[in-house]
C-alpha cells in the first residue's frame, strides 16, 4: 500500500509497509487505487472512485458511498455536544471535503492500527482496527446507558474493512455480523471481562465499517457474508486477528504484535 507523506502527515506504521503496497497494486488493478496513511491524530483511506459503505460511523452514518473513510484519534476527556458538528468543523480545518467523508473516533492509538489482508479468486479484502478495552462489556449484562449526544463517549473497537469485490445489501448487513462474532471470540480469547468479571463480547462504544469496490468487471456477486462463506470465512478470521492483536498492543505496546 501506498506510503508516501500526504499533506504534511508522517508515516509511523513501518511494520506494514509490504501491505500497503501490495493493497494499491491490487485495487489499481481494479481501476479503482486505494491508499491509507497512518497518523497519530487519525487513519486515513482515500479512494479515487466511490465505494459502497455500510457504517455505525459517528460522521456519515447515512451515506451510501464515499471516497474518505478516517478513524479519528480524539482524547479520553472528548466531550463534544455536538459531535457531528464538532468532526464538521475538524474537517474544515483539515481542509478535508465534507462530502463522501465518513469518521469513525476513539480514544485509542490510531497509530498502533493491526491491519490484515486476504486474497481470494472473488474478492481480495483488508481490514483495519484499533482498540481498547477500558470500557469492556457485555452484550445482556447491565451496562451504562446514554440517551443523547451530549453523554456520547468516544467508540473504543474500531473495526474498518475495505473489499475489491461486489456485494448485496445483505451480503454486507451479514459481514457487520461476522466481523463482530469475530471481535467477541478474539476478547473471549484474551480472556477481557467488564466490570463485574463477566466475558466480554465488546465494549460500551464500538464501530464499524464496511466498504466494498462492487467493481463491475467481477462477474461474481456476494449474496453472503456468514461463516460458512468464503468471503465470510476469509473476514471472521482477518478480524478475529486484528482484534487480538490491536488488543495486546494497547496493553503492551509496539513490542506486542
């Protein structure tokens, strides 16, 4: 993938150079160049054309397409009353097009990003996530609830997956689904527990994302994304490793990996 400077930002991601390049080999071969560029204030992927997204996305939630996907690190204190108005104006100072821009925040390391891919006759795929697990939970248990903006805390597990590939609305509803079976099974391994002890299966403030080329010179349609499927079986596993290790690199740092 590409790792060139883009507007005055430096590269801290060393360990991952041979994917980012291969990752622009392969969606430019697709007619449709992708690059991502890591920064400690955010990480970011560029599309030269629009991609189909479906997202939780504090910023963005409801577009159908976009060409900027970013996951912005923010601190444990943000406290925005108006996130959507405050990325907004953190958008404009960046000099960031508002549009066909989506932001994902969280208050982990954006520059510990764990990043995998996977390469398959149908589809070739790469997946991003940041974590923390300060604010473990879960899903069934008690937990804090927020009933508006202003008590909204930054997400926390950040999972961003990219696909050279096309797929139905269905298809990428089923991918949230497996990506966060995934998630759960990596805490459960790492044995992460909320406040009372109990396994975690996420945190209070998770995101996701799934963006896909849908490129019209792939005959191959996916009309699923479940466990038993092969774009399915192919993201279950990207995630569940990315997860475990943006996980260990929270607790430990770069020398977990």
């Amino acid at each position: 993938m590409d790792c060139r400077k883009k507007r005055g930002w430096v590269d801290h991601q060393p360990y991952f150079v041979s994917e980012r390049r291969l990752l622009m080999d392969w969606f430019q071969r697709a007619g449709c160049p992708i690059s991502w560029t890591v920064h400690p204030e955010m990480l970011m992927i560029e599309s030269k054309r629009p991609l189909k997204v479906l997202t939780s996305a504090v910023y963005g939630s409801d577009r159908f397409t976009c060409k900027r996907m970013i996951n912005r690190h923010v601190g444990r204190d943000y406290a925005a009353k108006n996130p959507e108005g405050e990325i907004r104006d953190w958008l404009t100072r960046k000099k960031i097009p508002l549009e066909e821009t989506v932001v994902l925040m969280t208050a982990a390391r954006v520059e510990r990003v764990c990043h995998r891919f996977a390469v398959e006759k149908t589809f070739k795929m790469d997946v991003f996530v940041t974590a923390g697990v300060g604010n473990a939970a879960r899903a069934g248990e008690p937990n804090p609830v927020f009933w508006n903006d202003q008590e909204y805390t930054p997400h926390t597990i950040n999972t961003m997956v990219v696909i050279d590939g096309r797929m139905t609305q269905a298809a990428m509803v089923n991918a949230v689904i497996t990506a966060t079976e995934a998630k759960a099974a990596a805490l459960q391994d790492l044995k992460v527990t909320d406040a009372r002890g109990n396994p975690a299966t996420g945190t209070t403030t998770d995101a996701i994302l799934i963006a896909s080329t849908q490129d019209p010179a792939r005959n191959d349609v996916h009309a699923y994304a479940g466990l038993s499927s092969p774009l399915g079986s192919a993201l279950g596993k990207a995630v569940f490793e990315a997860v475990k290790e943006a996980v260990l690199k929270e607790r430990y740092g770069e020398e977990r990996r």
